[in-house]
C-alpha cells in the first residue's frame, strides 16, 4: 500500500503511531516536494527541525519531486477551481498534491476532502479510514497465523 501523507495529517498522533507499527515493506510512505516545504518550514521555525527529520526517517518516508508531468497535471487540475471564490491559484498546493497521487498512483491521506474532490474518491482516505483499514487488515493478517 503506497500512500501519499498531506501536511495536515502530520498532527493526527494516531495515524502516525499506527503507521509507525506498521510493516515499512508493506506500507510505502511518501510526501512531495511542496509538502516537504510546508513541513520543514513549520519544523523550523519552531526549532524542531530535528523532530521532522527524525518522523521522516522512523517512518521512512520517501519524498517525491515535482516534475514536469505532474506540474503539467496541476495545471489542469486547477481549472476544476477557475470559478471559485479564491480563483485557481489559491489551490495550486493541492493541485500539485492531487497531481502527485494520481501520476504516481498512490493514495491521499489527508483531513481536506473538499480540497481534492477533482479526484478519484477511491484516491483519497481521511486519517480515521486509514487507521480503520490498517486494524481491519492486521486483524485478518493475525488470524491467518
């Protein structure tokens, strides 16, 4: 399973000590560049750049660039919000999200269901559907043994 964590699911504790339970060659992690940003700025500022670096290495988790396919993905993306209030740009962050999900894909963890609603339902999961189906998969697991 390949998910893609949303930088407002980084304070949902319990998704993060489920995931860190988990098996890491069963349950891939990753977040990209823009998200990397987003968290390494709040990280810093805070002064608990060392605390960042030490979720991503204990959950290792994998960042993923933004390239020119998903960037060209975003654009299109982010006419799904020309008419909006706050006009396209102001949903470029979740646009290069989206776009990262689905070129690469992997599922969304993210609480914003609204923000990527352009996308596949079934490519995103709130923080409280994954901890659900990650119960749900380890209980059967527990009973094949």
């Amino acid at each position: 399973m390949n998910l893609l964590l949303d930088t407002c699911v980084f304070n949902e504790k319990n998704l993060l000590s489920t995931l860190q339970k988990q098996d890491s060659s069963e349950i891939h992690l990753f977040i990209n560049s823009i998200i990397y940003l987003e968290l390494g700025y709040i990280y810093f500022i805070r002064q608990k750049w060392k605390l960042f670096t030490k979720i991503l290495n204990d959950l290792k988790i994998r960042i993923e660039s933004i390239t020119k396919p998903i960037a060209e993905r975003a654009i299109k993306a982010a006419v799904y919000f020309k008419d909006t209030q706050e006009g396209a740009a102001f949903y470029f962050r979740d646009c290069l999200i989206g776009a990262t999900v689905e070129l690469l894909h992997i599922t969304l963890v993210t609480k914003n269901l609204d923000d990527f609603a352009w996308l596949a339902k079934e490519n995103c999961l709130t923080p409280e559907q994954v901890i659900k189906m990650l119960g749900n998969i380890n209980h059967v697991l527990k009973n094949e043994r």
